[in-house]
C-alpha cells in the first residue's frame, strides 16, 4: 500500500501532489494538469469541494470555514437558456467543447433512464446534422437509430429539468433563462438550509452566499424551495417538482436538534404566511411586519429572505391601501436587492 498517495487524476499514477488551488486533486506532474485542466477547472474551487454525500450522491462541502453572509462561490454557467425547442438544445450542446459535454451528462436525471457520455455525444452530434440538413433525411440521417435518439432526447431534458436554476430576466418583458453549473448543481436541498444562491446580473455570474456560518467538512445545502411554506406543502413541491421526499430535521421533526431558535423562528414565520389572507390585507401585512422582526432577531435574516418579506409586506399594504407603509417596504426591496448585486 502507499501511504499518503493518491492516483493522479488523468493517468492514475500515484503521487502527493496536489493541485494548488483547490488542495483536493491530485496530479503526478505539470503535464497532467494541464491535460485535465478543462474539465478539472470546472470544478476547482478553494472554497468548496465535490465528494460522495452519505446519502444523495456527489455533492458540495465547504473546504474553509465561512462567516455568514459571505460569498462562497460565484459561477458561470455552463449553458444558460430560455425554454428552448429540442432541436435548439442539440445545437447548444454541439457547441459545447468536450469538457462541458461530459460534465453535461454526468449530472442526475431523475426524469429518465440516462444514457452514457459517448453515447449521447455521438447521437447529439447526429441529431445536429439531421438539424441543419431540414425535415427530410438523407442516408446519414436515415441511419440515425430512432429509439436511441428519443433516450438521448429525454435525458438531455431530464437533466434541465433536474438540475438547472432560475436565473432573472436582465429586463421587464424579457423572457427568464435557466443557467447549468458545474458546482451549484450539484447542491443537495434541505428545508433548514445554510446557504442561498442569487444570479448577480453585474457579474453575469450564480453567487452563493452562506446565510449562517459554515465549518469547514460541513455539507452545504440550498432550499429548493421557498422556506416559509409549512412541511406539507414543502414536500408536494419538492415531489413535484424534483421527484424526492425531503428528508432533513425540519421535515423529520427533528430540527430543535439542528437549531431551536431558528426552528422556533421558521415555524412561526410558517403560521404567519399560512394566516396571510388577501381578503384580510392589512392583518396579513401587520403579521409580516412581526415576521420581519422575528426573523432579525432569531439571526436567520439575510439580504434574500428580508427582501422576499418586505415584497410581501408591500404587496398587502398596498392591497390595504396603506400608501405610506407600501412605500417603506418599496424602498426596503429595493435596498435589499442592491445589497444583493453588491451596488
């Protein structure tokens, strides 16, 4: 056995060398690095690393510890696209170079079977020809297995479906997109999460931020969903959405072990929505003004979720036609968002 070395990560011969950003990736000389380096450096990060999750698959833990309220990563996306035909998709990832195509299909589908890498990239590249080549198929096309085609179809969706994250419209009226990361995506959900991410239009870039402070080894998770929702609608969106039963401390009942003040102040801000009531908008906004306050306190307040509850709160004064508080909560959003985009 050799002690202490780890099998380079393109030609597999042991060594101690690691690579120098992210301190997790092993390479026996400069030679291999810069061979790997196009797929290795859509996941090198010194901040956070991919590994094997005791119970959901390859997933992100925090390599350094992380104050609350910080960056953790910021990324581009792999693709990024609006609800795109099919055909355009073949197009999106023939464009891509090989590197992104094969972090493209090593990521989950939960909606299909899954096909190989070299399988999808070879029928993509078909399904391309027969693209720009129109309706009607010469002898290429006509060679094109059909049923292999619909698999590579259906996990090329799937692993959208399963795996990309909003990102806003840039303007009013524009349509939104859905960007693919190599790391983000691969963030696990739970509904006591310690970390969010936002798309940061300066930077054209996903950026994670820790909503409370991260040890360093700790898993970290995102809310695949809006936290506020109590546990019965959290897991119908969760099934429907993503085709998974959550199973975290908050949904076991378990999460006074993971935090009692903030479980404490989840449950509360929960009832406070569950009451919201647009035939009553001025009880509904009062409730979220107390949220507000309840979620400053129990040190769960981050510049997201305060921007979500004064967009709320703002919503129902103005329903109430509360004039003067609608435009409090107004300017709060928008100081939050620039918060947000780092103005």
């Amino acid at each position: 056995m050799l002690t202490g070395l780890s099998p380079c990560d393109h030609c597999g011969q042991h060594t101690s060398n690691f690579c120098s950003r992210c301190r997790k990736t092993t390479f026996c000389c400069a030679d291999c690095q810069k061979l790997s380096w196009p797929d290795h450096k859509l996941v090198c990060s010194p901040r956070v690393f991919i590994c094997n999750s005791p119970t959901a698959g390859q997933t992100v833990f925090a390599s350094v510890d992380v104050n609350k309220s910080s960056i953790i990563i910021a990324e581009k996306p792999l693709l990024r696209s609006s609800e795109i035909q099919f055909d355009d998709l073949c197009k999106v990832l023939d464009d891509l170079p090989a590197s992104k195509l094969n972090a493209f299909f090593n990521f989950a589908d939960v909606y299909s079977g899954g096909v190989t890498v070299d399988e999808a990239g070879k029928c993509i590249r078909e399904m391309e020809v027969r693209r720009r080549r129109g309706k009607n198929p010469d002898a290429t096309a006509e060679r094109i297995e059909v049923e292999r085609m619909f698999n590579v179809q259906q996990s090329c969706v799937g692993i959208l479906r399963t795996n990309t994250i909003p990102i806003a419209a840039s303007s009013p009226g524009t349509e939104d997109e859905h960007g693919l990361y190599s790391i983000l995506c691969r963030i696990n959900h739970s509904c006591f999460p310690n970390s969010i991410y936002s798309w940061r239009p300066d930077l054209q870039k996903h950026v994670l931020v820790a909503i409370q402070d991260i040890t360093a080894g700790d898993e970290i998770f995102v809310s695949y969903i809006d936290v506020w929702f109590g546990r019965d609608e959290r897991q119908r969106r969760l099934r429907e959405g993503f085709m998974f039963d959550c199973k975290c401390a908050r949904c076991e009942g378990l999460d006074g072990d993971v935090n009692s003040h903030r479980a404490t102040a989840f449950r509360t801000v929960e009832a406070i929505y569950a009451s919201s009531e647009p035939s009553a908008p001025l009880a509904s906004a009062m409730g979220l003004v107390d949220a507000i306050e309840i979620v400053i306190n129990s040190g769960i307040s981050t510049p997201f979720n305060l921007k979500q509850l004064h967009a709320d709160a703002q919503y129902f004064f103005g329903q109430a036609g509360k004039e003067e508080e609608e435009l409090y909560h107004r300017s709060q959003v928008l100081a939050y968002e620039n918060i947000i985009i780092g103005v």
